[in-house]
C-alpha cells in the first residue's frame, strides 16, 4: 500500500466527521508522512496500522476531547462521532446488537415526544377547563364550579408530571448511548 492509497482509504473512513476536525485529521496525517518521507512510507503505514484502526482511534480521541470540552452545546457533534466511533471500531459489530440498541434509544426519544405533547396538552386542558368554570359552571352552581376547578388544577399537575419526566429521560438516553459508544469502541481498539 503506498501514501496515496492510504490516504485515501482514511479519507473515505473520516469524511463523516465535522469539516474543521476533518482536515486536522487529514492535515496531520499528510504532515506525518511528509516528515518520514518517500523512503519510510512502507514503516509508517505499519506503525499506523490500517487506514480503518488508524480513523477509529481518531474518532475515539476526539469523542473523548468533545465530551470533556461541554457536553451541553456539542450535543449534535458527540452523537453523530458516537455512532462514527462505533461503526468504525476494527472489529464488526453485531448487527443485530447496534440495530436494538438503536430501536431502544428511538423508542426513549418517541416516548420522551409523547410526555412532551401531553404536557401541552394537559395544559391547555387545564386553562380550558378553569375559562369553563369560570363561564358556564359559576351559574349553574357552586359544587360544579368547584369541580370544574379542581379537574382543572388536576390538568395542570398532570402537565407538570409530564414536562419534568421529559428532560431527565431525554439525558439519561444521551448519556447511556455516548457511555456505550465509548465502551463498545475502545472494546474494539483492545482487541485490533
């Protein structure tokens, strides 16, 4: 395999990932070969191992250098190098192990979806019901005001149990899935 081979072999592997890290990626391993020379290239690309080992360990140190920088604003960029990590671990994963893990965070984030839309549903439910009570129930009599109102303070706690059960379920999805990520890559890197 010669530096161009190998090079583009690393390209088709880290084309996936943001551009600024892309090019430092590429730029550094261009500068490698460039600082060994023409002679060195069959020991370089021994010592780097396959363009595919060499692309999950940059993948894994940059999952680590994101998570560590802020995890609140590179949400985005630490799922998608996640499951880029993942895909690129030198040993093939299960099929069937990625796909469920998947279906399992997809199911978590519909569920999270749904408690988010009966949150605003029960409020609107709870704001409908007092304009009710306040405009039909108040005439008809006391006791139907009253239960008007307390139907209503009820659709307010509901949307308040529903809207603080969707943030923590939201994060902790997020958090199991980079932790898994991490173990299952560096899984991979153990056993290249």
């Amino acid at each position: 395999m010669t530096r161009t081979e190998y090079l583009a072999q690393l390209d088709k592997y880290l084309k996936k990932l943001p551009r600024h890290d892309y090019q430092e990626a590429m730029d550094y391993f261009v500068e490698y070969f460039d600082e060994a020379g023409p002679e060195n290239e069959a020991k370089v690309i021994a010592e780097l191992g396959s363009p595919r080992e060499a692309a999950h360990e940059i993948m894994v140190n940059l999952l680590d250098k994101i998570i560590e920088e802020d995890e609140s604003k590179n949400t985005k960029n630490v799922i998608q190098i996640a499951i880029l990590s993942i895909l690129a671990a030198p040993l093939a994963i299960p099929l069937a192990l990625v796909v469920a893990i998947l279906v399992f965070v997809f199911l978590i984030g519909v569920f999270a979806f749904v408690l988010a839309i009966g949150s605003f549903a029960f409020f609107v439910f709870g704001i409908s019901s007092i304009w009710d009570s306040l405009t039909i129930s108040l005439g008809v009599s006391i006791p139907s005001f009253l239960l008007t109102i307390g139907i209503s303070l009820l659709g307010f706690g509901l949307s308040a149990f529903c809207a603080l059960g969707v943030s923590p379920l939201i994060q902790f999805t997020k958090n199991n899935f980079i932790k898994l990520a991490k173990r299952l890559s560096k899984k991979g890197a153990r056993h290249a």
